[in-house]
C-alpha cells in the first residue's frame, strides 16, 4: 500500500485530513517513534552510548605530566604509527 508523509502545523489541518479520510478512504496513523533518545543516552549503529557529566579530575596525572618534561610535539614524534 502505498504511503504519504504530510508535515502540518495546526491542529486544524489535521482534524481537516481526519475528516478527508472518512470520505476518500484512507488512514491517518501517528509516526513510530525512531528510538529512545535521551539527554543521558543515545543509539549510534546499534549501540547505546551514555553520556558522560562532563568533569574529570585530572590531579593524578598533573603530578606524571608536570614531573618530567614531556610536550606535545615530543610525544607525537614517539607515538607515531610506523607504516
């Protein structure tokens, strides 16, 4: 059967295609909803993932970082991938 998507934006237009469909023999039926997404969590590809609060404590690491003289430049030469 096929299908029509009709985007509206009055409660009138929809009791007007309500009352259309009595005559002209078609069904109105509410969208599915696409999945449960929240502010918490969200589905990408199947797999749910939880938002994080957004705050790390990081003192533990100050103390690794700020004792040896390591910078960004240093460490991406020594994490480079070898192709």
């Amino acid at each position: 059967m096929p299908e029509v998507i009709i985007t509206y934006k009055s409660q009138k237009t929809l009791d007007a295609l309500k009352d259309f469909a009595k005559y002209f023999d078609f069904n109105i039926s509410a969208p599915k909803k696409k999945s449960s997404i929240t502010k918490e969590n969200f589905v990408i590809n199947g797999v749910t993932m939880v938002r994080g609060s957004g705050t790390i404590d990081n003192t533990e690491m100050n103390k690794i970082f700020s004792t040896n003289s390591i910078n960004a430049k240093d460490l991406r030469s020594k994490w480079q991938r070898k192709k």
